[in-house]
C-alpha cells in the first residue's frame, strides 16, 4: 500500500492519503516531501485506511520531533489527523499531545470525520 500526497494549490492544502500497512521510512519520506518542496500551510494525514497496530509511542514522539523540526521554516500552519477506528484515533490523540509538548509551530487537531477535519483546516478561525 502505501501513501498517496495530493497538493490542491488553491485551498493551500496537501493531503496525505494513508492505506495498509505502512513503515516508518514511508512516513518519514512523507514528511521530508511535505516540508522540503514548496509546501503549504495545511496538511491533512487521513489515516483512516492504515494499519497501525505496530506504532508505538515513540515512534510516534519521534516522528513528531521529526516533524517540528522540519516545519520550523513553516511557522503558523495547521495539520489535521483525520482517524475513524479507535486505535488510530488514540494514537493521533497522543501525538497532538507530543506536539503540544514539544511547542510545535503549528496547530495539530484530531478528527474522527474527515469532512470536520477538512473543514477545520481551510476555516479561517483555528479554534
């Protein structure tokens, strides 16, 4: 499987379609395209479609470290996780809380509908 990136320039949107298992080389290489091109300042991980029971938690703090570091240059933006199942929806939680922690230059948000996370993202108000 893997993951799909699809840019719409006119929303400032980048969106990460994510399905079947995918390793953390995929995730990171994800990451890297994002913030490395000229990107925009929304980004939405649907992981609605993935396997996740192999993520730990510090996978996904270094993930978020990762991420932070990256998107330095890229300050104000907002990222949304868009996570149907439980385990996803858990592990998306734990990262807002990473990145809340490690005072990332975005805003993260968690979302169980991928429409209240598309919404969120392209609203002029962040709350």
């Amino acid at each position: 499987m893997g993951i799909k990136i699809t840019r719409d320039e006119d929303q400032d949107l980048t969106i990460h379609d994510v399905t079947g298992p995918v390793s953390e080389e995929e995730m990171h290489d994800a990451l890297d395209d994002f913030y490395k091109k000229e990107t925009t300042t929304r980004l939405l991980w649907d992981m609605s479609q993935t396997d996740v029971s192999h993520v730990t938690p510090d996978i996904l703090q270094e993930f978020i470290r990762r991420s932070i570091d990256l998107g330095l240059q890229h300050q104000g933006g907002r990222v949304a996780v868009f996570a149907s199942e439980d385990l996803q929806y858990g592990l998306a939680r734990m990262s807002m809380v990473f990145a809340e922690m490690e005072s990332a230059p975005y805003s993260f948000n968690v979302f169980r509908s991928r429409k209240e996370a598309l919404h969120w993202l392209i609203s002029e108000d962040p709350s």
